[in-house]
C-alpha cells in the first residue's frame, strides 16, 4: 500500500476517535456539574444549619479557589477588594494611623504627618479601645482597620487608651484622603551618594522618585542607593517605569509567560532619566514581586549592582478580574522572568497555620549554595544566579547581635508589648530635650529600664548593661523618630547599617558603572547550556 494511503486511512480514522474524545469530554462535563449541583442542593435544603443561597455559592466559590492550592489566589468580597486597592493603591479614606495587632490589644505603630489623628495629638503607643459604639474587645485588626475607613468627610469616634493616662478618651474624627508615601525622604549622604529608601510601588512612586532625584541633581550627587529592603511590591507599571529610568530605550525589562506558553516582553519605552550614574540596590528576604522585577532586571542588564541578601522569591503573575456584586478574583496567570531568562519564584505553600514555607527551603548564601543555582548571563556575560529570587552580586547578612545583646533581647521578648510601649513613653517625653546629635547616656537607659519595671518587666542588672550597646540602639531610634522624623532617624543609624554602609563603600570607589561591576566578586564560567535559557 502506498505511504500516501496509509496517512489517509490514518487520518480518517483519527476522526472518529477525536469525535469521541469530545464526547467523552462532554459527558464528564455535565457529570461533574451534576455533582456540584446535587451537593449544593442537599447543603441548601438539608443542612443542619440554614445558609443563605447568596453566602451558599459566595463559600462554594471560595472554596474553589482554595482547592487551588495557590497562596497568591484569592477571591475578594466588596469590602476586601477595597482593602486590596488600598493597599496597592497608596490612598485611602481613613483617619491616617498604622495599626497593629500585639497580643490581641490594638496598638497605634505610626501617625501619618497632616492628618486627623495627627492634628487629634494621637500618638505612636496610644490603644484603640473603641470605634463609634462598640468596644473593640476580640476585633481583628482588619475590623478595626475597616471601622476606622470610609468616605472623605464622614465621621467616625475612637476611643483610646493612653499608657500611663487613667481614663480612656474619645476623639471625634472627619475622616479625609490619606496618602501613603511610596518614599518618605531621600537623604545626601557623606560622598556625595543619594540615598533613596522605596518601600512599596504604589500609584505614585515613580513620581516620588523622579521629585527627590530632581533635588539631587541640584546637590551634585556622584552614585545612588536604591533601598529595596522590606519592599514587598506593588503596581507592575510602577517597577516596570522606575527600571526605565534606568535603562535606554528598547532595553528588556522583564517577560511573563502564562499556560499556553506565549511570552510578553516588556521593554523601556522611553529615554532614561539617570543613564550613567552608578547605582546600587539593596535588597533583602523581604524584597519581593515589583522589587524583584527592578533589581532583576538592573543586574541582568549590567546597569546596577545588587547588594544585600537574597530576594524574596515571588515570581507568580496576578490578574484582578471583577466580577458581578463588587466581588472581584485575584488569578495566578504566568510567571515572570528576567532579562536574561531567569525565573523569580521560589516555590512555596501554606503550612497548617497559614504561613508560606519554601518547598525546599535554602537560606545559605554560601558560595556552594551559590553554584547549585543555576547561572545564567547579564548582558556584557557577567555569571548571575536563577533558582528563585535575585541573588545579589554581593552578599552582606545583617549584622547580627552579640551574645550578651541576643540574651537581653530574648529575655525581653516574652514582654514584647510592655517593652514597646514603655520604650515609646519614655521616648516620647525626652523628644523635645534632646539636640539631632544627641548621644544615648546612662542617665537614659536607668530611665528607660525604671519605665520597664513599673509596667512589671524585670532585667537582671549584669544582663542589662552587658547587654547596653542593644538598649542604646533601640533608645537612639526611637527619640530620633518622635524627635526629628523619620530622615534623621535614618541619618543617626547609618553606622549600624552594615548593608547601606557597603553600598556607600562600593559608590565611594567607582566613578563608573563599569568600575563599580568590576567591584563584585569574580564568578565562575557560565556553562554554554545555562547561559542559553530563556523563557520562550
């Protein structure tokens, strides 16, 4: 039989076969919708407890996404797509307060400067025991935080509790549009190196960063620092702009593939507003999504040097999709890559309790650690390292405490909330004795440690002053913060900032981009077959 006619007869009776494959299909289609009806119907009807049709599909679709098994998907009802824009977005209706949870008590960690409960007298340390009516007593901190948000020009009453204050007082807020600054100060720091701290890529960062490097132009700054530490991302046309202002037109900046394998390429679109001054970014475990993608693609494109600890590893693509009633699905839909090809994400899932933990966890950031990673090439064929977040080109750990400083700190640990609201009361009250370059003396931490036992935390004195250098860390920061805001805070804890005080080495000794990569660390050959890989 000729070759022609075998393929023919292949050909016809694959037809058949794939018809039958549809109808398989089909017919498991409609089973599995049978299912999901017959049991939505039995919950609805015969159910111990009556459940709404409204709240019944509201939990079967929730569920479904929680089958998923995707820390990262999740399905937002009206009020919880709010909260989500909020914190993306960067603005927010609200009273203009930081809240945390510490141990079931609800604590103010930051007042926003001209804001109501600024211009109210409330302070860092401050308790919220109430909103409008009700006493806050078991709220969540998202309850609370819900209570205290609304429409610019509505009202709302909170009562607190002031340490040290007997009574609890109500205060009467009108609530406005609050503005969460992307980056809060940019400081000159000794050598001419502007320091510029992102923490987070809201609606507005590019165009905080474009303001403060403008007024750096003016004070003829030599190299920058950009701190990615803490940031854990935000809006994609944020990062993919601020990488922009660093790379020439053309220039990739990222690429994202999704199921059906199809890449999208990003790439600048404009000219650079800094193309040649050295740069260094600082990254830590807590950099992750939108950070990644800029310090990524600095390093694979050789336009910046990478400093710090190993990114967070957070390299899944989300999608928002609205859907009717003000609910809203947000969808895991690709995977980003960098220039040069490598994937960001490091693999992870929610434990029992909630948390995400690594698949195959791997904090070492030695060299052997190091070259079990896949390598990959920077544009100019410098070694970079794959496997989950951006490796930095060099690592510098935290500077870690001493063993009489981590023995005071564990033994204060049990007490973590006295501590903190001791050490802001007593900080509080020597903010407008002290200069910018106050020092921290012994008559302070006797004062500080006198706050501490009247709210019941006893200290062993030898463990206490062997332990001091700790103590004085936590007093200089805290005074600086309510005394002079958060730029000379910063100013003051530099020499303890072993990360930034590298990168100001590194800008000090490189007038050039390229004299300032050749400061890294020599890597080793990248194999032909490594270098080659690449999303498509």
């Amino acid at each position: 039989m000729p070759r022609r006619r075998i393929f023919a007869l292949a050909a016809v009776l694959a037809l058949p076969l794939a018809a039958g494959a549809f109808v398989v299909q089909e017919r498991a289609a409609t089973a599995s919708a049978t299912l999901f009806d017959q049991v939505l119907s039995l919950v609805g009807d015969r159910y111990v407890d009556s459940i709404g049709t409204r709240e019944l599909y509201e939990r079967a679709a929730r569920g479904l996404v929680e089958q998923l098994r995707d820390p990262y998907s999740e399905l937002y009802t009206p009020a919880q797509l709010e909260a989500f824009n909020t914190t993306t977005g960067g603005f927010y209706g609200g009273v203009g307060m930081l809240i945390e949870d510490q141990e079931g008590t609800i604590i103010i960690s930051k007042v926003y400067p001209h804001t109501p409960a600024e211009e109210a007298g409330i302070r860092e340390g401050d308790r919220i025991v109430g909103v409008d009516t009700s006493s806050t007593r078991g709220w969540r901190l998202d309850q609370v935080s819900g209570a205290l948000r609304g429409q610019p020009g509505s009202r709302v009453k909170a009562r607190f509790q002031r340490p040290g204050v007997a009574q609890a007082f109500e205060v009467e807020f009108t609530r406005r549009t609050i503005r969460i600054p992307a980056i809060p100060f940019g400081l000159v720091l000794d050598g001419g190196i502007g320091y510029i701290p992102v923490q987070q890529f809201n609606e507005t960062t590019t165009r905080e960063f474009a303001e403060v490097y403008a007024r750096f132009v003016n004070e003829d700054v030599k190299g920058l620092v950009i701190d990615l530490r803490g940031n854990s991302g935000g809006f994609l046309d944020q990062a993919l702009e601020m990488t922009n202002f660093f790379l020439a037109r053309g220039r990739e900046l990222a690429s994202v593939r999704s199921r059906s394998g199809q890449v999208e390429r990003y790439v600048a679109e404009r000219s650079p507003l800094i193309p040649n001054m050295p740069v260094v970014v600082l990254t830590d475990g807590y950099s992750a999504s939108a950070s990644e993608i800029v310090a990524g693609a600095l390093q694979d494109q050789d336009r910046a040097l990478v400093v710090g600890q190993t990114t967070f590893g957070k390299g899944l693509v989300q999608s928002v999709y609205r859907l009717d009633g003000g609910y809203a699905i947000k969808l895991t839909t690709g995977k980003w890559f960098t220039p040069s090809g490598r994937t960001i994400q490091r693999e992870r899932v929610l434990d029992a309790s909630g948390r995400l933990v690594e698949v195959n966890p791997d904090s070492s950031e030695s060299d052997s650690a190091r070259a079990a990673r896949p390598m990959f090439r920077s544009t100019s064929g410098r070694a970079v390292f794959g496997g989950g977040g951006v490796t930095p080109d060099i690592v510098v750990p935290y500077d870690t405490l001493t063993a009489a400083e981590l023995r005071l700190a564990r033994a204060l640990v049990p007490r973590q909330q006295d501590v903190y609201l001791a050490l802001y009361d007593y900080a509080f009250g020597l903010k407008d004795q002290v200069r910018p370059d106050f020092t921290v003396t012994a008559a302070m931490r006797d004062g500080f440690r006198q706050k501490l036992e009247a709210k019941g935390v006893t200290v062993d004195r030898a463990e206490w002053d062997a332990g001091r250098a700790y103590v004085d860390r936590l007093l200089l920061n805290r005074i600086a913060r309510l005394a002079f805001g958060d730029s000379t805070a910063k100013r003051r804890e530099i020499p303890e900032d072993v990360q930034l005080q590298r990168a100001m080495d590194l800008l000090r000794r490189a007038k050039t981009t390229q004299e300032l990569l050749a400061l890294a660390p020599a890597s080793a050959p990248v194999p032909a077959a490594a270098s080659a890989r690449r999303p498509d």
